[in-house]
C-alpha cells in the first residue's frame, strides 16, 4: 500500500483536528499538523509551527516535510466580517501554496476553508 503524507495547515482547529483524527485512523497516512503554535495532543501527528501570515515562514514547511503528497488546507483568519476575511486568507492560501509548489511527491491540493 502506498504511503501518502498529509500536511495539514490549520492543523489544530476545528476542522483540521477532525482530518487529522480521521487520517490517523487509516493505515497509509502520516499527518503532519501547521499551526502558529506546532503544538497539539493528537497521537500519531506530527507538529510544525509555521505563520501562514509570513512568507518567509511558510517558506520554511517544504523543508520540514519534503515527502508530503497531499496537502489540506484548513487554516482561517477570523475578521468582523466577510469583506475583511478574504484578502488576508487569500494571502495566506497563495504563500503556503508558493512555499509548497516545488514538493517532489505532491499530488494533490485540497482547499477545505479559508
């Protein structure tokens, strides 16, 4: 069976611990978790700390976890309402995505929220 690595941005809300829980459930996955914190209690992930804010910072994942095959992207910058939410996690999505383009192994990009 093919081993597929997860990296899920986001990792440690909401929905991103809910994949994680379910990806750590099947036999082929590795999970890695981004947060700005890369800190988290899930048995069998793994944590990075990344600020998806800065590029420079999300940057820095690629090297971490140059295996990932699949990433999810899970992350959202709360603001008052929707008109301020979407430029800055329009940012965020395009700088991780940037920092992950050049993943040997990467075979798919799924947009959860964001």
């Amino acid at each position: 069976m093919k081993r597929r690595v997860a990296l899920i941005l986001g990792g440690t809300g909401i929905t991103g611990r809910a994949l994680a829980a379910h990806l750590t459930s099947q036999p082929d996955w590795e999970v890695v978790s981004v947060s700005r914190r890369g800190e988290g209690d899930q048995n069998g992930v793994r944590y990075l700390s990344a600020d998806l804010t800065d590029p420079d910072s999300c940057r820095g994942i690629l090297p971490q976890v140059p295996d990932v095959t699949q990433v999810f992207y899970t992350a959202l910058l709360n603001a008052p309402t929707f008109l301020q939410q979407c430029p800055p996690n329009a940012a965020m999505f395009r700088q991780a995505i940037d920092a992950l383009a050049d993943a040997p192994k990467l075979e798919h990009v799924c947009l959860v929220q964001g």
